[in-house]
C-alpha cells in the first residue's frame, strides 16, 4: 500500500538574529495545532516549511510538488521518498495557496494543504484625488486596504477622531471642513497599525453679480472754476 503524508516544520518567527534562523519546532503528526481541516494558520513574514514522506513500495518513488497546480523546481536530491519545501518568507500573495504533494507517476497519490495568511499592509491608500475641492453637497473620503482578517479603520480630523469605518462622508462641506483628515487602519489579531494623512482644502465659490444704475440717480457732474475759492 502506498501512502503520503504531510508533516511541517513551524518556526516562531521568521526573523533573523546574528544571520540565524529562529529555532524550528518539529510537528510530528499529520496535521500541527496550527493546521486544521488541511489548512494552515500562519503569518506574513513568517517561514512555513513542508515535509512530504512516501511509504509502502512503488517502482519510481520520485514525488512532485504543486502550487495552486503548478509545478514548483525540485533539487535533484529532494525529489524521492521524502522531499520538503519552504515558504521563506510567508507574503500576502501566498493566502489561500493551495500546496500538494504527489507521487509523479501517479497523482491520485497525493495530499495537500492551504494556506491561511493574516497579514496588514503598512500602506493604506486614500481617495479622493485631487484634495482641492469647492463647496459640494457632500464629499466621501476611502480608507482602501486589504487584510486578513479585515481591519478596523478610524478617522481624525486636526487630530480629532471624528468617526469610526473605511469610509467617512461629510455633508454639506463648508471652509471649515479644510485641514488634515488621517485614517488609522489596525489589525487586532496581529497588533499592527498603519495611517496615512490627506489634505483637503476647501475653495467657496462666490457668485458676484452686477447691477447697472440708471444715469438719472446719479449726482449731475460739474466743472469748477480752479480761480473760485
């Protein structure tokens, strides 16, 4: 009978110290704490290694490894019985990956896992563009991230918190509604925090009418003589 099976190397971080990884703790069973129903929980910036080991007799033993279904390169030296792959360093394109390994001969002797990657951008991007505006009805400002989980957004104005959520709408703007407005994004899960400012300047229009005058109105215009006192 042949069979394969799964096993990973979770480190607690994935940062380096002294040109040194982090100590790796060695999973011994299918599935870790951190992987339920063949997914993995993990973390941008983190390092999430594979180990695939085949047992029972088969004539070729080489395995095969897939990224969302594309082949990933093999060392000639990691291809038979056990071969393992690293994700160094965990990114944000890598949430929801699904990783398989599979007997190259025949795949309908494989097992896979996916991954769950939380992750908070340090950068938030803020609409609208351009900030110099005139009186309007309203203007809508867009605190623009993706995370995972979502995060949490709050606004301040001057340094003011004025509202809570991605999206803030000012009603009837007037010149007081110029200054800085700061969205503060947050993920609570990973304990991070980014903010970027706008400014926005307010323009009133002023309608500016002219109004003509009958010459009959005015004061009737006379030459003096510069020899009267």
């Amino acid at each position: 009978m042949v069979s394969i099976a799964l096993l990973f190397l979770l480190p607690s971080y994935a940062s380096q110290t002294s040109g040194k990884l982090h100590h790796f703790t060695y999973i011994k069973h299918l599935f870790p704490p951190s992987c339920t129903d063949g997914v993995i929980q993990t973390e941008t910036e983190k390092i999430v290694s594979l180990v695939c080991i085949l047992t029972g007799t088969v004539d070729n033993k080489e395995l095969e490894w897939r990224r969302n279904g594309a082949v990933i390169k093999l060392d000639d030296g990691n291809k038979e019985n056990r071969s393992s792959v690293c994700i160094n360093p965990v990114i944000y394109k890598d949430e929801g990956a699904k990783f398989t390994c599979q007997l190259k001969s025949n795949s309908s002797h494989s097992a896979s896992v996916t991954l769950n990657v939380t992750w908070f951008p340090p950068i938030l991007s803020l609409t609208p563009f351009p900030n110099l505006i005139s009186t309007l009805p309203f203007v809508s400002l867009t605190c623009r991230v993706q995370s995972n989980p979502a995060g949490q957004y709050v606004w301040f104005h001057n340094d003011s918190e004025v509202y809570s959520g991605p999206q803030l709408i000012i009603t009837k703007i007037l010149r007081l509604h110029t200054g800085g407005y700061t969205c503060v994004g947050q993920n609570s899960y990973l304990n991070t925090q980014s903010r970027k400012t706008i400014t926005l300047t307010v323009y009133c229009k002023w309608d500016f009418k002219i109004q003509t005058i009958p010459l009959s109105v005015l004061h009737p215009c006379r030459l003096l003589d510069p020899n009267m006192s």
